[in-house]
C-alpha cells in the first residue's frame, strides 16, 4: 500500500474551493502528509491577476492557521492552463500528487447543477483518486467564516 504523502487541492478562491482546502488539511493533519494547493491561470486572470504566482493569498494562509495545519507543510502552485489540465498534471512531477482534492463547484458555477464541469472531468479523466467535496460542507458544517469570503 502506498503512503499518501502529497495531496493536491484545486483553489479559485470560491466557497467550495475553500472547502476542499478545508477538507485536505484536515487528512493532511491525520495522515502527516503535505498540502499543495493549486490554482489555474487562465486567459482571463492574465488581466486582472486576481493571485501571486510566487506568494499564497492571504486568504489560504489564514486558513491554514484557522485549521491548525503546518504551515511548512502547505505549498502554492500556479501554472497556466485551464483548472482541469493543470490539477490533472499536479499528479505527475514536478508536484506528484497522490490524491486530488476539487470542491463540486468553482467560481463559475450555475445554480442546479451538482457538479461543476471542472470537478467532473477531473473525476472522468484523473490517473490519480480524486475527492471532490460537496458543496453543502461549505454552510452545514461550518468550515467557511462567509465574512472573511465576502
């Protein structure tokens, strides 16, 4: 059995991306393994830059210590391409993720659907097993302070 050493958590900055982050450093914690949280520059991000490539936002670092997980443990990566070619590569190297972790829905979701189209294809074309935490985490359990969101 392999030991998971590197989880791999897709980040817009949505309320379901804040819940997988959520999620993931809360197996991080129980597995001693390492976050690395990974965020798609697209076409339209190149023109408002809405993340640092080179520091994590404020916002995930908050987090971090909201959940109590090492700091030194979690790692921000950027790269271009669309959310699901990039969180599909982050299972091979350079990141070698052992499991991926997407929320149900990014920040173009649609009301009604279940499932966003980026989770879905990760789910159909991931080499890797892949989590996707649902959306009612978000507000049913109490993972997200909506406040620090808005």
């Amino acid at each position: 059995m392999n030991v998971l050493r590197t989880i791999a958590v897709g980040y817009d900055g949505s309320p379901d991306s804040v819940a997988a982050v959520c999620w993931s450093f809360d197996l991080a914690k129980k597995l001693d393994a390492d976050v690395t949280v990974v965020h798609a520059v697209g076409l339209l991000e190149h023109l408002d830059g809405a993340f640092s490539r080179h520091e994590a936002p404020a916002a995930l670092v908050a987090l971090t210590k909201e959940s109590g997980f090492d700091e030194t443990r979690l790692r921000w990566f950027v790269d271009d391409g669309d959310a699901c070619s990039v969180l599909l590569r982050a299972a091979a190297p350079p990141l070698n993720a052992e499991l991926l972790v997407v929320g149900s829905r990014g920040r173009g979701n649609r009301a009604g659907l279940l499932l966003g189209s980026t989770s879905l294809e990760v789910a159909e074309h991931a080499t890797t097993p892949v989590v996707i935490v649902p959306s009612s985490q978000t507000e049913d359990e109490g993972l997200v302070d909506k406040t620090r969101l808005a």
